[in-house]
C-alpha cells in the first residue's frame, strides 16, 4: 500500500511538472480550452485590414505582413501601424481622451508604406473598417500588470466604441537581448529569461484569459524560440528588433492571426537565408502551439 501511495505521488508530480511545461492555455467554466475556442475563431478569421496601436514594437512587428501574407495565398491586406515611440496603455488612454494629433501612421494598403505624422488615435482608427485592432503595452511594463490598469480595459472600452465590429488582439513583446544596456533592463535583474518569464505570465494570465481577444500574438515567444536555434541574431540595438528580427515577428503575426501553414513559405528578404528561414518557421510553429513557453531546441 506504501508504494501504492508513493507511486500515487509521483504521478501527481509528473502531470504538475508536464502541466507547468505543456499546457497551452486556460478552460472555460464548459469545460472547452479557451485555446481551442480562439484557435476556431482564429482559423475563420477572413479579414484583411489590421491596425496595430503600438509603438516602435509594433513597428518591428509589421513590416513583412503583407509580402508574407501574400506569398501564402492571402491577398489584398491592409497593415498599418499608428504609434509613437515608447508609449504605454496608459499613453494610448490618455491621448484617446485628448485626442491629441501626437501618432505617426504607418500604413501599407498596396504594397509601399505610406507615412503620416501628426495624427490622432481616433483618426486611425477610423481611416479604416478595421478587421482587427492590435493592442500592445511599452516592452518594459509588458510584465507588470499593474501598470495595466484601468487602462488596458479603459483604451479596449474606447476602440470599441469607435469599431464595434473588429476583433481585439494583443501583441506580446519580447524581452531584451541578454547584451543589453538599457536601464529598464534593470528591473528584470538583467537577465533575459526572468524579463520572458514575466511577459509571459502577464499575458497568459490576464491577456489570454480574456474573451474580448480574439487573439494573443505571441512574437515574444517566438523571438525567444528563435534565440535558441540562431543566437542573439535579432537585435539592433538594445531593445529593438533588427531586419531578420522583424520578418521572424511578422511571419509570427501572420501565423497567429490567419492560423494558416507556413511551412511552404517561399518569399523571404535577400538578407534572409534558407537556413534561418528554416529556423524563424520552426519558431513561430513552436510559439503557435505552445504561445507561452520556450519549446525550440536545435
């Protein structure tokens, strides 16, 4: 009976331990993986025009949507990014209410960027009948939920307002370079894995779980994935993204948000290799199925 007991034990401590590792995402009070539920929604997603309100994330986050998109047989989409650099939820809330003309409007409707400075949340948000509206918070408050609210519920409440028909997303930034200097870095001990680990369990406890977002984007996880095939090949700076970084994050938008198979991807920049391609693809697909955890190994 002892060992019955200790097997017992164990077996509870494996399913604990795989639990921490694998599970995807929350259930809802049915039962159903919300996962599951978001993943339907995700692969009936028929949309074209998505507007990030972002900052300079979003920016590294955007640029190849469209070539990628259409390289996989999804024409005609519209991306734009209406950001400023660093700003926060609190920001966004804040200039919502005031309707300060303070944004920078990136947008690209036929294949060139178009850009436009001096312009108010309200006036990007309606230049289009948005399918999706991505929203992301400042890469170093990604982490702390405090400074979340209410302004995370407060800018949703607004948009709302403006495009009740478009679907809610939420863009997961990623943590900094381990070689990086900047003193926001600081709050996570410098240390990279601690910065990923507090993104993801922000956003995977409160952002996931919330059934206004027809999706969580997880580029964090998947820049973190492709740190483990490539090395810190991402960054050009500090904080930010550089080219490859930027087509790895935008094959991560498109996977998310269309569900569609990325495997047969032919369009890649000149400055992208077949090999690396090969290790973007691998990270995106780890971050699709598993969106919170770092899974890619070479």
């Amino acid at each position: 009976m002892q060992f019955l007991y200790i097997g017992i034990i164990l077996l509870v401590a494996v399913v604990i331990v795989c639990g921490i590792v694998y599970v995807k995402r929350d259930t809802d009070d049915k039962g159903e993986s919300i996962y599951m539920a978001k993943k339907r929604e995700r692969e009936a997603f028929e949309g074209r025009k998505i507007l990030c309100i972002g900052n300079s994330y979003g920016d590294d986050s955007v640029k190849f949507v469209r070539a990628i998109a259409e390289d996989l047989g999804i024409k005609n989409v519209v991306i734009a990014n209406l950001f400023i650099g660093g700003c926060s939820l609190e920001k966004h809330r804040n200039n919502a209410v005031s309707g300060e003309k303070l944004y920078e409007y990136r947008k690209n409707e036929n294949g060139e960027w178009t850009n436009k400075i001096g312009v108010s949340l309200d006036e990007g948000v309606l230049d289009e009948d948005w399918d999706m509206i991505v929203l992301q918070q400042q890469s170093a408050k990604t982490g702390k939920w405090s400074t979340y609210v209410p302004f995370y519920d407060q800018l949703k409440a607004h948009v709302r307002g403006l495009r009740p028909n478009a679907k809610l997303a939420f863009n997961m930034t990623w943590a900094y370079p381990t070689y990086s200097k900047s003193p926001q870095f600081a709050d996570f001990n410098n240390d990279q894995a601690t910065m990923y680990s507090k993104i993801s369990s922000v956003v995977s406890t409160r952002i996931d779980t919330d059934y206004e977002m027809s999706c969580v984007i997880p580029t964090g996880t998947a820049v973190q994935n492709a740190r483990e095939l490539v090395g810190e090949t991402l960054n050009r700076d500090d904080i930010h993204l550089n080219e490859n970084g930027r087509f790895l994050a935008s094959l991560m938008w498109v996977k998310e948000i269309f569900g569609v198979n990325i495997d047969d991807l032919s369009y890649a920049p000149d400055f992208v290799t077949r090999e690396q391609a090969n290790a973007y693809i691998q990270a995106v697909n780890d971050a699709y199925e598993y969106p919170f955890y770092v899974t890619s190994k070479k």
